[in-house]
C-alpha cells in the first residue's frame, strides 16, 4: 500500500507538472537531485570534497565528505530511506543548510571528520551548458547544472588536526545539479555491447579571481569529438564574456595521467587570452566520494536505513581506482596578471587522440 498525501513542499507554489512534489516528471530509475562543495586553502594543505544527493525514484537520499590532507583521505558516508521533508537536507552527520538561496549556506558534519562552514557566494550563479549524453539511442544522461564560487568560513577536524578556514586563505567552489544520471545497478544489455566506451576526456573548471569568475568545461570522445563545450567568464555589472572554443595544453607526470600543471588558451575575438593552472592538491573522486568506478560505495545504492560509514584512504602510493575516474584538484591559476584559485577537475580515461594516449593502458611518456 502506497501514501499518496499531500507531502509539505506541496504547500508552495513550485509545481512544474501536474504531480505532488513528492514525485519527479520522469519515471527513469536514474533520476537525480543533487551538489557537490570543494573547500580549499591556497596552499595546498586541504582538500575537502562533500556532496548530498536524493534519488527519488529510488527512495534514496545520501551525502559524504572526503578531506585530502597530505598522504590521507579521511572520508564519511552516510545513505537512507528519503522521506517526504525535501526541504530538510541531512543524512547522518551531514547537513547543508540553506541559509539565504544562492547566497550563504552552512556545512556541517559531526563526526570522526567534522566541519562547521559558512559558504558565502562572491559571484552570482552561473549555468552550465545542458548537458546530454547518449549510449546509442538510449539517453543515459541529462543534467541541468549552474555553478558558483565564494568564501569559506569556519573549522574542519580530522585525524588530530584542526584547520580555521577563513576568507582570506580559503577558496570554495560549488556545483548544483538534477535530471537524469546512471546509477549503478542498471544492466547494460545490448547497448552497451553495441557502443563500448572506447574513451572519455573530460575539464571542469571554476576560478575565482577577485573580480571575476572564469568556468571552463570540455568533453571529448576518444577522437576528440566534443560533446561538451563552454567557456564564460563572469565579471559583475557586465555582461558575460563567452571565451569560444578552449584548448587545453595538460603536462601529465609521467606514466600517469596526473596533471601537474595545464595551460588554458581561450578564445575571445578582442583578446585572446591564456589560463595557467598550477595543481596544488588532489583528491580522486572514487576514492570515497562515491563516484565511479568506486568500489565501496557509490551514489544512489540502497545501503539500509541509517547507514553511516568511515574509511581512511592511504594515498602515498598510487590508488588503482583512481586512474579510471575523475580527480578534482584545488590549483592555483593566473590569467591576464591576476591570480585566482578554483577547482581543476580531469578525467582521461582510454584512447583520447589529440593526447596521445591510445587505450586504457595509456599514460604519459
């Protein structure tokens, strides 16, 4: 037996289709609500990546926050049966509180890895391009998205460690974003069989600068085919800049694709200009954030009501997992003679032509 009541958010006026806020338009299993926050210091000492995401046709609502802070990654997790407060964004001893939409929200976490921040945004929220992704004729991905960075205030713990975040030495990034993405537990079938992926090369760039913010995002296929592409700048009190086709020059250590240093060449008719990114941190995101191809947990997998989770990652040695992902990296970035600081998420994975790399076996000579 189902409850089909009335559910709170259904007081406000919000309705987009004629349903109870407590369903979604779509009745894909893959329906997804969710952010992601990285909180950085500008000198590379902490990393901290946390998430909360619903999966209302899956009955699911999760969050996690991993720290990177030298050679560990502290991580928690946590996952339960979602219910019908929308409004209420908690999952364990994790929380976001929305504080003013847009403009300030509070991160906490309670726990062995514990935070108590206030996000200050410095710009306006930014969207990203629609983003469409198909395996044959089955769409596997449709996401809207908008970005924003701010100030940081506060404290994170972890590990006998204390770090005061302040606004002056700490940068932090947000991603906001819901539609349909896969979740693990769907079988491939014949589509997957008939469209292998043969590669996937993918840039996600927000930097703050003092009176600016720059987002950079490309994605290619293995031929360097690009399914994905925007690059905008952001200054208040004008309107923004659209930086054309970027191109990206990437240093990799070698045999690894680990970028420690990318050079941006973005396009723009009046003034071309160049980005610069100096890699201060990393953190890859299947090393308990939940990401794929993460082995221990992923995002929207029904784990029982009240679980919660700790690991702690050693990452001195490289982890196997994190070649197939996606690495999000705090660095340090210079454009135009200002420096700024942000987010250089990378994934390369498989045969990507322009780079060179041929298969999954593929690193940097």
């Amino acid at each position: 037996m189902t409850d089909d009541r009335p559910v709170p958010l259904d007081e406000y006026p919000v309705h987009q289709v004629p349903l109870s806020m407590k369903h979604v338009a779509t009745g894909d299993r893959n329906a997804y609500d969710r952010c992601i926050f990285h909180v950085f210091d500008h000198t590379g000492r902490a990393l901290l990546i946390l998430g909360l995401g619903v999966y209302p046709n899956l009955g699911v609502i999760d969050a996690y926050a991993t720290l990177r802070t030298g050679d560990t990654v502290h991580a928690v997790r946590a996952s339960d049966a979602l219910g019908e407060d929308r409004m209420r964004l908690a999952v364990g001893p994790l929380r976001i509180e929305v504080q003013e939409p847009l403009r300030r929200l509070r991160l906490v976490c309670d726990d062995e890895l514990s935070y108590d921040l206030t996000w200050t945004a410095a710009f306006p929220a930014l969207w990203e391009p629609h983003h469409l992704q198909r395996r044959g004729d089955r769409l596997t991905l449709e996401g809207r998205r908008f970005v924003q960075a701010g100030t940081v205030a506060g404290v994170i713990r972890a590990g006998g460690t204390e770090f005061e975040v302040s606004a002056e030495g700490w940068t932090g990034t947000r991603d906001r974003s819901w539609g349909v993405r896969p979740v693990p537990g769907e079988e491939g079938g014949r589509l997957a069989e008939d469209h292998p992926t043969e590669g996937f090369h993918w840039i996600w760039c927000p930097v703050r600068f003092e009176d600016r913010f720059l987002m950079v995002i490309t994605q290619e296929d293995a031929d360097g085919y690009r399914t994905l592409n925007d690059a905008t700048l952001l200054r208040p009190g004008h309107r923004d800049r659209q930086l054309g086709w970027p191109q990206a020059e990437i240093t990799y250590r070698s045999g690894t694709r680990h970028p420690e240093r990318a050079v941006l060449h973005l396009g723009d008719p009046r003034k071309p200009l160049e980005v610069e990114a100096e890699i201060l941190a990393s953190s890859p995101l299947a090393v308990g954030a939940g990401y794929p191809p993460s082995d221990d947990w992923q995002h929207g997998t029904w784990q029982g009501r009240g679980w919660v989770d700790r690991r702690t990652y050693d990452m001195a040695a490289p982890h196997p997992l994190a070649a197939y992902g996606v690495t999000d990296h705090s660095a340090r970035f210079r454009m135009d003679g200002q420096t700024g600081y942000g987010i250089f998420e990378h994934g390369s994975f498989g045969r990507h032509d322009p780079s060179g790399f041929t298969g999954f076996d593929s690193v940097a000579p």
